[in-house]
C-alpha cells in the first residue's frame, strides 16, 4: 500500500493530499528514508512522521485497503512520539 494512503486509512494524518503533500517536504520517512508519496508499505515498516515541533514513529501491523474509524489504531503501534 502507497505510504500516503496508509497515513490517511490509519487516520494518522486526516486527508490523503496533506499526507501527499508531508511526503513531498520530506517529512514522512520509511524505515529510515525519505518517503516519497508512492513509497510502499508494508507490515514491520517504520514510519517516521515529523511535525512542526514533534515526531512520532509507528511500526505497520497491517494493510487492508477498507477499515472502519474505530479499527483505525490497530493498524500500527507507536515506537515513540
């Protein structure tokens, strides 16, 4: 699953062009790399999310393509942040 829409589906970043966009200002990284938009991923993925004064990392459980508001947060688990 493309690394923009799994922030969006994972409801960590609300709409999918704000998660395309942190992807293009090199905010969002992948196991340690910068993250295009497209980036794949998948479960054991370590995404890295970087705020105006904050970060957060989150380990990927899972990737189903529908999930509903409140199964949202047990598609990954926070590493720190």
């Amino acid at each position: 699953m493309r690394v923009d829409k799994f922030l969006k589906i994972s409801r960590l970043i609300k709409r999918r062009s704000v998660a395309h966009d942190a992807c293009e200002e090199a905010r969002i990284s992948v196991n340690g790399k910068e993250a295009k938009p497209g980036k794949d991923v998948g479960p054991g993925d370590v995404i890295t999310i970087r705020f105006a004064s904050s970060e957060i990392s989150v380990r990927v459980l899972s990737t189903p393509e529908h999930v509903t508001k409140d199964g949202a947060s047990e598609l990954y688990e926070v590493i720190n942040g």
